[in-house]
C-alpha cells in the first residue's frame, strides 16, 4: 500500500530551489526566498492553488486515490506537483461513513527550514489519514508518518466511503457545499482544517502592500551593500 508520497515537486521561493536568479552575492537565494515568500502574503498561505483534484477507485477493502498535478502554497512556499500522483489505503479494519461518522482524509505534509543546511529540507509528501467520530481521531495507516499540527497544514481531500463488511461499495469526495461561505471542514485537535485551505482566514488581503514595499526596499538594498 501507498499511504504516503513524495510526488515530482519545484519548490519556487525557498532558500534551496530558488529559481531564476543570478545576482552575485552569495547571500542572495537566502534573502530573496525570505523576500518573495512575503508576495505570497497578498494572496494566503496553506491552500490549494490549482489542480490537486481527486478520482477515487475502490477494490475490495482497497481505497485508490488518483490526484492529477496541481500547485498550492503551504507553508509560505510555492509548491508546483508536476505528476499524477496515486495513493492507496486498505479499510477494511476502519469504520466508514454511515457507520462511525468517519472519513478518509489527505494531508499535505512540509515545513519550510531557513537553517542553511541543504540536507535538512525534505520534500513535500501527500499522506492518508483516517478521521472518526467529526476529527476526535486521526490514526495513520501502519508505516505512514502520525499527524503533526506542524507539518500538516493542507487538508487536500476528504472523502465518504461505505463499506459492506471488509470491503468498500462506496467513495466519493465530501461535496463541496458551503455553510456560512465557508467549504467543507475537520476539526482535528482543537483546529478547524477547511478543504483544499480555501477559507477566508486563509485568504490575506491587499492591506499588507505598504509593509511589502518597505521590506522589499530593504532587502534589496542590503543585497546591493553585500553584492
């Protein structure tokens, strides 16, 4: 089984995967990461931004969830999947939907390092997770990593399945219905995760241009005093 990968990713504006730049200084792809990681800012943080869409598939007790590429911003950093990805969950010891209240969910799992050591950045990884009883329990399937409020901080899907006895007969996405103009949501320890991240809290506004412009000016200032 699958219950976790690290699907083929570009990083776009972290200290290790800067891309397109070609200033001098040796300091540079620590300061400007720092700088762009503020655009994302203007638009949010920890949210699907394109793509990551689900088609699930059942066999037997097997759950198969295929996710096409997509890009979302986790983090305060720019993360493009640029494959298909598929993971695979066995059920057939877990409650479902109409029995227990309980849902198949996918994390994505990151957390941006700023030390400068380019081994302990790891990638992006999207895991399955197993939520009963409205998100009081989130168990992990057996080799996956457990889930961390710190790392886990996109809930990409979650989806209803119904079994009959060990095997699956139904699994579909959690439909996308708003309540208060809000999508779909968990609430896993204490912390409602919305679907796909697109909440309003979530979502910044345009009031944080000024402090932008300030930053900006003296990041590339200090680039130009060292360069």
């Amino acid at each position: 089984m699958t219950q976790f990968a690290y699907p083929t990713q570009n990083r776009y504006n972290d200290v290790y995967q800067q891309r397109g730049t070609s200033y001098g200084s040796i300091y540079n792809k620590k300061y400007l990461a720092r700088a762009s990681n503020d655009i994302l800012k203007m638009f949010g943080d920890n949210m699907v931004i394109s793509g990551l869409l689900v088609t699930p598939t059942f066999v037997g007790s097997t759950i198969n969830l295929a996710f096409t590429a997509g890009i979302l911003i986790h983090d305060s950093t720019v993360i493009e999947l640029t494959t298909t990805n598929t993971l695979t969950c066995d059920v057939s010891a877990l409650g479902d939907t109409p029995g227990t209240d309980s849902h198949i969910v996918v994390f994505s799992d990151f957390q941006s390092i700023e030390t400068p050591d380019l081994d302990s950045q790891t990638s992006l990884k999207l895991s399955v997770y197993h939520i009963n009883t409205g998100g009081g329990t989130v168990t992990a399937f057996s080799g996956s990593p457990a889930f961390s409020a710190t790392r886990n901080k996109v809930m990409v899907t979650a989806l209803n399945f119904t079994k009959s006895g060990a095997n699956v007969v139904a699994c579909s996405e959690v439909p996308w219905v708003l309540t208060a103009d809000k999508p779909p949501y968990f609430a896993v320890s204490g912390t409602n995760y919305y679907l796909r991240g697109t909440v309003d809290s979530n979502i910044y506004s345009y009031d944080l241009l000024n402090s932008l412009y300030d930053r900006f000016l003296s990041e590339f200032t200090f680039h130009d005093m060292i360069s």
